[in-house]
C-alpha cells in the first residue's frame, strides 16, 4: 500500500474498516459489553426500588439509571461499573483492531482474528493500566496542592508562603492541566501504541506525553478530518441496511405473499428495538415500519391482539435488528480505531521519522522465520 504518512491517509480509514475481521471484533465486545451492561444496571434500578419487571417495562432493553430521581449511592456504583466494563471491551477490541491494521499495512493479510485476541490478551494490562496511570499522575499533583493549601492556612506564615511558591503553585497546574489532556490522548491512542509499538504501561505513557507535546495541532486537524469521515462512512452503511430493510418490506409485505403478518411482526420488532424515547427519535427511520399517521401497534390500539406466532416471530426479529444496530455502531467504531491507528503511524513518522510499517515486531519475527525455514527446506530439497 502507498502510504502518503500525511492527512491523505485519513480518508483510507472507512475503507481498511469494512472488514468482516475487524467489524466481528467490536461487534463481539458490543454484544458483551452491552449484556454487563444491561444486567448491571437494571440490578441498580431494582436496588433503587424499581423492581426489576418494573424496569423491563419502563426501560425494555435500554435501562438508565439517569431517568430516576436520586438513586443510591450502591446504585450509582454498580450502574457505572457496568459502563466501565463496557468501555473497557471496547478498547480491547481497538487494540485488536489496531492490530489487524498495521499488519494490514505491513502486507500481512493473513493475520487471523484469534492472532489479534491473543495479542490483546498479551498486552492487556497497558491498554487499560496506561491511563489510570496518568490519572494517577494528575491525582499526585492535586493532593500536593491539597497539602500546600492547608500550609497557608497557617497564620502569617500561610499567606507568606503562598506568595514565595505561586510560581510553583503556577507551573505545577500547568502540568496538571496538560496531563488531564495527556488522559483523553492516552484514552483514545493507547490500543494504536500499544497495537503498533508493543508497549508496556509506562511505554504507553510516555508515547501520549510525547505526542501530545510534540503534534497537538496534527492530533486536532487529523481528527477533525476523522470525524466528518466517520459520520459519511455510518451514514453510507445505514442507507444501505434501510434499503435492503425497504426492499424486503416490499417484497414479503404484498398482499399475495405474507401481507399484514410483515407489517405486524416488523412493527412489534422495531418497537422493541427502538422505543419511543426521545434519544432514539432520530433512529427511528432506521427500522421504523410505522410512523404517527400509522401507529406502531395499530392492531393492538384496535383492541385485537397479534396472535402468539407473530409476537414470537416479531422477538426473533428484534434480535436480527438489534444485531444490525450493532454492526452499525462497530462500524463506527472500527473506522475510529483504524482512523486513530493511521493518524498515531503519521505522527511518529512526523515527530521521530520512524517509520511503524518497517518496524520490527514478533509477528513479522515470526513471519521472517517460517520463510527462512521453508527457503531452507526448499533448498534441501532441491539439493537431494
């Protein structure tokens, strides 16, 4: 691949990301991270006093801890580690995915999903480790200042001492600031590092420190590149489940094949998928059947029941549109990984002139050998 190492690299990231790899990836840690999620937080919901049947029925298959007035404590704590865990799937899936792509880039098509788990299983620790780490670091900087704050509670001395150490006071809150930065650069490049680079956590750290000091312009601009290349990328897959999602109502809906039964069995799914919550009123048109001029459960506001085929027909659906939701938001998901990976190759090309895609690493270790091995038993072979 002719790698420009420059913001044309960008635009190839909706590209490298369609790939079923790297798709099945993040659509395996959605899956997971989405179950935690959604066990733990109707757990909190329930411990808040609003029963779990209550919950499915209020929530269905999106509970929120936030639309509750005043959850406890415990609730609070259960319901985001539920968020963590799911966050935390996520980044191991980049650096899965980040992975693949610069094997990808290094020509090494043939690396395998399960070679890129094993990786990330291998490297685990400075994927998630690396940015505790730098909040930690700003956590130490804020207790000093706790510490220097109480010293100037002291009489005369305290405000004396104040005014000597202000420069002190000063550069240090610089620096904590620029590592609160340091922290969103480190949480979203730190699969790409550890992917590319093979770090361990302080590695990893000081990668983010170096990048961040060195290229906060190309981080800003390339990522705002990424963006707008994410969105049309998303948009371009979403037209194309609505079309194949139309073209099926259109086909099995005519009155000669199943007729009323699709639209019956696509409106309870596509209720069940997408509720009628304001956060989802601008999805709607992605799976909706039904609009306000006609209702989403017109048989059941006619006061006749759907029999009991078409809601288990109409659940199995759900399932299939669900699914499809998913595979939208891993495609998200997986151009932002490959975008972040390009971009983290760019800058250490810009900052350091190294060049990630001639770098060493053990798959191509690997790699090298098995072909010296089978060059050696090619020749053997020849020779007897």
């Amino acid at each position: 691949m002719n790698f420009y190492f420059d913001i044309r690299d960008v635009f190839r990231a909706p590209r490298l990301a369609f790939s079923g790899k790297k798709i099945w990836l993040f659509l395996k840690a959605n899956i997971f991270g989405f179950t935690v999620y959604w066990l733990v937080a109707n757990i909190a919901l329930t411990i808040s006093g609003y029963g779990f049947s209550n919950s499915i029925d209020h929530f269905g298959l999106y509970p929120c801890l936030f639309r509750i007035e005043e959850p406890s404590l415990i609730a609070s704590i259960i319901y985001f580690s539920g968020i963590i865990i799911w966050i935390m799937a996520i980044l191991y899936a980049c650096t899965g995915v980040a992975r693949l792509t610069i094997q990808q880039l290094k020509g090494n098509d043939s690396y395998s999903v399960s070679d890129a788990q094993k990786f990330t299983k291998e490297y685990r620790v400075p994927v998630i480790m690396s940015s505790v780490s730098v909040v930690i670091i700003a956590l130490f900087f804020v207790a000093i200042a706790t510490i220097f704050g109480l010293l100037g509670k002291i009489p005369l001395l305290g405000e004396i001492l104040f005014a000597l150490l202000y420069v002190v006071y000063f550069f240090g809150a610089v620096f904590t600031i620029y590592t609160l930065i340091v922290f969103v650069v480190t949480l979203i490049y730190s699969p790409a590092i550890v992917a590319t680079m093979e770090e361990d956590t302080m590695g990893t750290v000081f990668q983010s420190y170096s990048i961040t000091w060195s290229q906060p312009w190309r981080i800003i601009v390339y990522n705002s590149v990424l963006l707008p290349v994410l969105g049309i990328g998303v948009y371009v897959l979403k037209l194309t489940l609505i079309a194949a999602y139309k073209f099926i109502n259109l086909i099995f809906g005519t009155d000669w094949l199943m007729g009323e039964k699709v639209q019956n069995v696509v409106a309870w799914a596509s209720d069940l998928v997408l509720p009628n919550i304001t956060f989802f009123s601008n999805y709607q048109n992605l799976f909706a059947f039904a609009s306000k001029e006609n209702p989403i459960f017109p048989t059941l506001q006619d006061g006749v029941a759907l029999p009991i085929s078409e809601y288990f027909a109409g659940t199995l659906l759900a399932m299939v549109f669900f699914i499809l939701l998913v595979i939208l938001l891993s495609y998200g998901l997986s151009i932002f990984a490959v975008g972040q990976t390009l971009i983290f190759t760019i800058l250490k090309k810009k900052s350091n002139d190294e060049n990630l895609l001639e770098r060493p690493d053990k798959d191509s270790i690997i790699i090298d050998e098995n072909s010296v091995d089978n060059e050696e038993d090619n020749r053997l072979t020849k020779e007897e």
